[in-house]
C-alpha cells in the first residue's frame, strides 16, 4: 500500500496529530514515559517496538506503512539503525506527511551521512 501524500493538516483535527515511534525497547519506554504512546478505538497504538534479533524486517516495513497511512500521525521517529533495514522502504517513502525522523538511540549515535532525509534536503539545496 503506498502512501499518497495527501494528508491535509492544514485543518485541524480533533484530539491533535500524534507522533507515531519504531524503536528500540528504551527509545519506546521513553517516548511512552514522555506521553506520546496512543491507543485509538480500534486498539490500534502509534508505536512499534523492535528488536533486531527477534523482529523480522518484514513486521518493521509493515509498521511503517501502518504509520505512514494513518491520517492522524504527523510525524513518525525511527531510531536510526532501525531506519537502515528499512532503508528501501524510506527511499521510496516521498510524502511530506508525516514527516519522516532518523532518531538516536542509547547504543547507536546518530550518523548524518545515513539519514535519508537530510540527504534528501542537501540534494534539493545542491549541497551533497
């Protein structure tokens, strides 16, 4: 399913936009601990715990997809070493909602040469 790109926030929604997280169990807790963590009428919630030796590649681009097709999230966090097994997907991934956040994590320091966004933002400046 992919995404189109045509979410209005230009309107506001009732209850707000959520941000949506896929991280690791810390990054979860912590964002959970901060208030982000939701669960909609249909139990559906706006994260998605991973852990690479046990979370197939395939759960973490269909959580993904989930996040990027709700209409009610507007900015979705991924811890950037996550963010590098689903690096196709995320290539392919050109909506500017919700936008698309390569994160830190505890164990893994944020690489700017990795993140697709900012390579993304330097292609358009024609500063890569």
């Amino acid at each position: 399913m992919a995404s189109t790109g045509k979410k209005n926030l230009s309107k506001s929604r009732p209850g707000g936009y959520l941000i949506a997280v896929i991280g690791d169990a810390d990054t979860v807790a912590g964002f959970l601990m901060a208030g982000v963590g939701e669960r909609d009428g249909k139990k559906d919630v706006n994260y998605f715990e991973v852990d690479l030796k046990d979370t197939p590649v395939p759960a973490i681009e269909d959580a993904f997809k989930r996040f990027t097709d709700r209409e009610d999230i507007a900015i979705v966090l991924i811890n950037q070493y996550i963010a590098n097994e689903i690096r196709p997907v995320l290539a392919k991934f050109s909506a500017p909602v919700p936008a698309v956040l390569e994160i830190p994590s505890k164990e893994h320091p944020y690489d700017a040469t990795k993140d697709s966004i900012l390579q993304r933002v330097r292609n358009m400046l024609g500063t890569s």
